[in-house]
C-alpha cells in the first residue's frame, strides 16, 4: 500500500465464505445480510453486492438514504428498511422500491398514496414488538392492524411482519418473544391472511435457536466475523494496519507522550505510528453495568499500572508483538520496538487488534476480492462519488494476509 499510511484491509472473499458457510447452516430459509451503518464499517457498497453474489437473498438496512445509495449503485435485490420512516419518505422509498418496516398507520396510508400517485405497490413488512421495547406494535393490536392495512390499503402489499430480540443470548427472554410471535403470526394466518416472510432472528439468535430460523434471518455481525459462530467458524474480514512513520532511541527514564504517564525504564527506541483515538484506538465502549463490572475494569487497570501489559496495547510488526507505550494521542502513538530494533524501519507495517478499533469511517478500504485490490479512498462527498471512484491498486510492495 505505497500511497496509504493507515488503512483498514477488507477481505470480501472471506465475506464470500462465511455467506456460504450460514446458508448451507440455515438450508432453504432467506438469508437477510444487514449492511446498516455502512456494513458495520466495511464499506455498504462492496459489501452488499458481495453478499448478493455470495447468495445473500434481502439486504436489511436502517434508512431510507442508505437503500437509495444502493440502488443507485445498481443493486436491485430487495432492500428491507429497519427503521420506521416520517410520512414525508413514503414518495421516494416507493419510488426506490423499498421494503419499510412499518407500525403506525400514518406511515401505511403514506405509502398507500404514494403507490397511487406512482401506479405502483409499496412493499411493507409489519413489526410486532414482542418485548423490545422500540419500534413495532404490541402483539395484542396486530391482528387488528393487519386487518386495517388488507381492508383499507389497497395500494400496499405485506410481504413480511417480523420481531427483533432484545437479548438473543438469554434462552429464557427469547423463547419467550419468539412464543409471542409465533402465536401472532399463527393467529393472522388462521385469519386467512398470508404474509409470505415470517422473520425473527439476528445472528446469535440465527446460530443458537435453529428452531426459529423461520422464513428468512437477519444476518449483521456474523457475516462479518464479528461474534461467537458457535463451530461455523467463520473468518473475521476486517485487519487495520498502520505504518510506522518515525524512529528514534530514547535515554532511560524519559517521558513518552501526553501526562507524563510513561517513563521508559531503560534505553528505549520508539517507533511512531500515524494512528491514535481519532482512527479508533484504545476507545473504550463499555460502560461498568453494575457493581461487579466497575470492579472487574478497576482490576484490570490496577494490574496494568503494576506492568501488567494490557492486551489491547498490542500490536504486530513482521509476526511479533510490541506494545504501545504512553497515552494514545489523537492520531498517533508510540511502540515500544527496542528488543527488535535491528530488523524494524520507517515504512514497516504494523498490524493492530480490531477487536477495539472502532473502523473509522474516514480511514481508507482497501479491498481484496479474488486476484483483485482495490481502495476505496474515502476522499470523495457521496458514497457514489467513491464507488466511481475506486482507484485500482494492484501493486503493493508488502503483502498483506
Ligand atoms: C442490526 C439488526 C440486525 C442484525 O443484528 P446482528 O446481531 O448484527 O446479526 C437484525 N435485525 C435488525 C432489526 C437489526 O436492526
């Protein structure tokens, strides 16, 4: 990667597999692959017609402008909206052919015109919510309203009604809302109406619950690699890496970086990369739950400052493992190189752990699919300026992976 100092590697051929891997899992139920938040950070486009190559058979998003980007980089598979939309967006998600997830009549009668005025039909699934508390309408009135929407709504066609788990790793809350949606959707079926895709679970619910599989599955983190597969044993797509931009050697006993927080113990060479807590690092999400939390990161800190390495300061050069040293600036930080300093110089690659990096939106893609590499350089205003706008990047002078 001659040109890029910092840049997040995404392997779509690993993309590829894991779809492979959880539709021979989930045999004739619909895969949903969910690219919301810019596919958790691996880039929405790439992403999506990834998955729709790799057999993906819906594409689950959060808005209205996220499914227009897609649409107008070409993707016509179906498009599910997860956020209820303002009436205001009924004209162009129907215009866009969207799916919207819908639980008001507000918004129902809103696509219903809006299908009229364009002589078309708006697709809707319906959301029950069976104990999450957000979007949805209680189970008690869905019979009801999709008795309203057949009767009174000619224009809008239900293909879907589906429920989200609130705690998918909790057996007794899940089974639980999954009950209460079964019985729903059984009791809209013995009504006499047909609603072809009945939907209920996100990934750990997909890997742990084969029983409410269903008719189709939402599938966000476990495409990507990024939760507990159970012994799918999917590939992690996403590695960061960063260059290291400076050297030097530093006396014993001498501060490194912001608060004088760091005195080195002996002489120390510092390697210097453009990488700090503006492209993610060190970022802690988690907030203590409870009591016993805040005690476990108390300890966990206490043991830090008595030189317990923090494993989340690691990062790799040429296969071996370095720690940062001293607090993590904006966007630099320093690694503590002096037991290698000999085979490491400006220019080297360092890996760091994805595992608390946030993937900074504006850090550079750069993609491997097939015997392609290609970079998505983030520079550019819309998501459709950059698609054009991929640079082809076949030759990098370190190979990666
Ligand atoms: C984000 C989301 C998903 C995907 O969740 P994962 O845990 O990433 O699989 C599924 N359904 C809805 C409604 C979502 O918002």
């Amino acid at each position: 990667m001659k040109n890029l100092t910092s840049w997040i590697y995404i392997d779509l051929d690993a993309l590829s597999y894991n779809i492979k891997v959880i539709k021979d899992f989930i045999g004739t139920t619909k895969m949903l692959a969910v690219v919301k938040a810019d596919a958790y950070g691996h880039g929405i486009i790439p992403v999506a017609l990834t998955a729709l190559d790799s057999g993906a058979d819906y594409i689950g998003v959060s808005d209205v402008d996220e499914a227009i980007l897609l649409r107008k980089s070409g993707i016509k598979a179906p498009i599910l909206v997860f956020n209820t939309i303002l009436p205001e967006h009924a004209e162009k998600a129907v215009k866009f052919n969207l799916t919207i997830t819908v639980c008001s009549l507000d918004v129902v009668q809103a696509l219903h015109e809006a299908a009229k005025r364009l002589n078309t039909t708006a697709l809707v699934h319906i959301k029950v919510d069976t104990g999450f508390g957000r979007f949805g309408i209680l189970p008690e009135h869905a019979l009801g309203f999709v008795k309203i929407v057949y009767s009174d709504f000619k224009a809008v066609y239900v293909e879907g009604i589906y429920t989200h788990f609130s705690s998918p790793s909790s057996s007794n809350i899940t089974w639980n809302q999954f009950n209460k949606f079964n019985d729903i959707t059984n009791q809209i079926r013995e009504a006499g109406f047909i609603i072809p895709l009945r939907h209920a679970c996100n990934s750990t619910a997909a890997v742990q619950y084969p029983k409410m599989h269903l008719d189709m599955v939402r599938i966000g983190n476990l495409m990507y690699g990024l939760c507990s597969s159970g012994n799918l044993n999917l590939k992690k797509l996403a590695r960061v890496f960063s260059k290291i931009i400076f050297i030097k050697n530093l006396p014993a006993g001498h501060n490194v970086g912001y608060g004088n927080k760091y005195a080195t113990k002996r002489s120390t060479t510092i390697a210097v990369i453009p990488f700090g807590y503006y492209e993610g690092l060190g970022l802690i999400v988690s907030q203590p739950s409870g009591l016993m939390d805040a005690l476990k990161i108390l300890l966990k800190q206490l043991m830090y400052s008595f030189g317990v390495t923090n494993p989340d300061r690691k990062v790799v050069i040429k296969n071996r493992m370095f720690n940062i040293i001293g607090k993590i600036g904006m966007q630099n930080c320093m690694i503590d190189i002096t037991d290698f300093r000999d085979d490491i110089s400006v220019g080297d690659y360092v890996e760091i752990s994805t595992r608390k990096v946030n993937l900074c939106y504006s850090l550079p893609r750069v993609y491997h699919r097939g015997n392609e590499i290609f970079v998505d350089t983030r520079q550019c205003m819309t998501y459709l300026d950059m698609h054009n706008q991929y640079i082809y990047d076949k030759g990098s002078e370190q190979s990666i992976g």
